[in-house]
C-alpha cells in the first residue's frame, strides 16, 4: 500500500515508520522537519501541515496515519491544540475526499471525550467527531495512554525531575497510568491498517500494569540506577497557580498538563489485543 503518515519525524512516527516499511508499505512521511537516523525508504513532503498543499501528497495514497499532536501550545506562532488537532484533522479529511482515499488511522489519546478538563482532550475529542461524521473515512481511531520505549519526552521529563535532591510531585501523585509500549502501539496500527475488523473501531490502549504518578517516578529513578528521592508533594492550587502564569511566562508546567496529571489515565479495553496478543510491560523496559 502506499501510506502517507502524519507527524512522522516524531517520538510514535518513528515507530509507525518502522513497522509500516516492514510490512512492506510505500510510505511518504508528513512533517516540517526530516529527521536523521530514522527508517530508511521512506519519502519526506516537507512542509507545516496547516497551509502545505495536502492534495499533492495524499494523490495516489491508499491510506492516512494521522498522527500530528502537541503537548503545549505557543499560540503567538498559532500553535494552539484547536489549530493542530481540529483545523489539521479537517485539513487531511478534506484532501483524502479529495484525493480518493478512505482508510484513515488517526491517533487520538486516552482521556479524550466530550467535556474534558484538559484543552487537549477537548480538542481529540472534536477531532474525533470530525472523522465520524465524514461519511466517506473507514477510520481506526486508537487512544493510548502514556507511551514507553525508546526515549520517551514524558519518562525522560520524570527522570529528569528524579534526579532532583526533592522530587516535586503535583498533589498527592495517586493518579493511575496504564503505560503502552511504543512497538505495540506501532505494531497495531501497521496490522488495523490493512485489516478490515478494526474499521469503526475507537480503541483504548494501556499495557498490562497500572501506576500512579509516585510509582512512576520510583520506577524511572530504579531504571536509571538511581536512589529514590523523597518526595514534595504540592498542593494543587499552588501548582495550579504556576501552571497559569504559563500565560505570561513559560512555566515548567501548564495549566491543560496539570489537568492530565491529576485525573485517572486508565481502560479497560483489551479489543486491541487480537492484534497484539501480549502486550510488552512497562516494568520489563530498560529506560537508557
Ligand atoms: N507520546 C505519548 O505518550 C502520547 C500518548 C497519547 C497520544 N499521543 C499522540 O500521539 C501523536 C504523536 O505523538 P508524539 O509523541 O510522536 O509527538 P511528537 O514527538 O511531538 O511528534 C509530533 C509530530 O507532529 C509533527 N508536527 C507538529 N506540528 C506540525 C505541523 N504544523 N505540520 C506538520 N507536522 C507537524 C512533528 O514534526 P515536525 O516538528 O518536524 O514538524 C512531529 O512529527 C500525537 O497526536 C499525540 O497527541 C502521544
């Protein structure tokens, strides 16, 4: 098939590539940037997917990998969650209508639903509504929670903070995560993309262990040799306080990341694994 991907010089592009060239895909790679060091084969359109002609490269596709996303907004460049995760969205189901083709995988995030605390969420979530109501897309939409493997920014921002003398943790850290391994994640879009049965389907993604925020960074100062040190636990006004002066001046968190930190991150859901039958444990994961 020929596939074009979507936000594929980043950490879950790489991934995507890899298994995408494997399985023996023509692939075209969406990004602003070329990487260096990634999957050999794979052709780049250079450009900033809010204005770059998408028609030119989804014309002779097969199908989308639409992985484009961000963490943090920079609004005064107009890098805002709406511009990325809806106005992108619209923009790559406009020219798959255009360019004739169906078979979107789009990657949103666990958490995502109507009415969520976080801006990023509410916004998958708009993304989401946007591909379903597109009568032509046969779209598989996976939501992950935290991704693990290579050099994740989220664990290498744990590690960092771990090798601190007091570790600051936002609120009492019981938070739950369901870390998913990035090959696994990877593995599955690869099969659903060429794999009728998962045509609809909005899947949930967490590996087989739960932790909470304190049990990660235990987790990450054990993986890196290091000793555990204690932890500061702040109340959450004050963190929340900081995270809004992010308006104004950059803050080491924002307001949205807060909101993600302190609500649950976990499912349920195991569909995902008739195609990734065991899926890898964060605890078995050597961070480098
Ligand atoms: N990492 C996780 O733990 C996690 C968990 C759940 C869901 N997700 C979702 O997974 C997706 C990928 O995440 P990631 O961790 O791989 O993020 P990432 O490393 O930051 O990669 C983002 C990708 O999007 C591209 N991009 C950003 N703005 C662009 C623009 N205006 N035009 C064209 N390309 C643009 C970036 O390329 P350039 O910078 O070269 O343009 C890069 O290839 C996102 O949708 C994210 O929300 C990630």
């Amino acid at each position: 098939m020929n596939v074009v991907v979507t936000g594929a010089s980043g950490y879950v592009g790489e991934a995507v590539l890899s298994y995408l060239t494997k399985a023996g895909h023509q692939v075209t790679g969406i990004a602003r940037h070329q990487p260096k060091g990634f999957p050999p084969g794979v052709r780049w359109a250079l450009g900033d997917a809010r204005d770059m002609d998408l028609n030119e490269v989804f014309g002779g596709a097969d199908a989308v990998v639409h992985l484009i996303g961000i963490i943090k907004e920079i609004p005064q460049r107009g890098i805002t969650f709406h511009a990325l995760h809806v106005g992108i969205t619209e923009r790559v189901l406009l020219s798959m209508q255009t360019s004739g083709v169906s078979r979107l995988v789009h990657m949103s995030a666990l958490g995502t639903r109507n009415g969520a605390s976080s801006q990023y969420h509410r916004t998958k979530w708009q993304a989401e509504q946007l591909i379903k109501a597109h009568p032509s897309i046969r779209a598989t939409i996976v939501r992950p929670s935290l991704i693990f493997g290579g050099t994740p920014p989220f664990f290498q921002m744990l590690q960092n903070l771990s090798k601190l003398p007091r570790i600051p943790v936002p609120g009492d850290g019981m938070t739950q995560f369901q870390p998913v391994a990035r090959d696994d994640m990877a593995s599955l879009i690869a099969q659903a993309l060429t794999d009728e049965a998962s045509v609809g389907l909005t899947l949930e993604l967490g590996g087989p262990e739960r932790f909470t925020l304190n049990q990660l960074f235990d987790a990450v100062a054990e993986k890196s040799g290091r000793h555990r040190s204690p932890k500061i636990h702040l109340p959450l006004a004050l963190v929340g306080a900081v995270a809004g002066l992010n308006a104004v001046l950059p803050m080491p968190i924002t307001p949205d990341q807060l909101a993600m930190l302190t609500e649950p991150n976990v499912t349920e859901d195991t569909r995902w694994h008739q195609w990734v039958a065991r899926p890898r444990r964060f605890s078995s994961w050597n961070l480098k």
